[in-house]
C-alpha cells in the first residue's frame, strides 16, 4: 500500500509542477509588454 500511495504522490506532484509552471508562463506572457499596436514590425530581409 506504501508503494501505491508513494507512486500517486509523486503522480500529484508532477501535476503540481506542471501547473505551476503553466501558471508562471501565463503570467509572464500577460505581464510583459507587447508590440505597440502602431509601431510597424521590421520587414524580413531576403
């Protein structure tokens, strides 16, 4: 029983890592600036 509940544990903690890692980089993608919507983006050169 100590084997199943130490796999589920370490199961809920991947998930836990996950998450939080999904968490952050939401955030970081909300928080930090954007392109204004007036500056024009550079033209790639051939």
């Amino acid at each position: 029983m100590d084997t199943v509940l130490g796999l589920a544990g370490i199961v809920v903690w991947i998930a836990l890592v996950i998450a939080i890692a999904a968490a952050v980089t939401y955030a970081v993608v909300r928080i930090s600036p954007g392109e204004k919507p007036g500056d024009p983006s550079p033209a790639p050169k051939a």
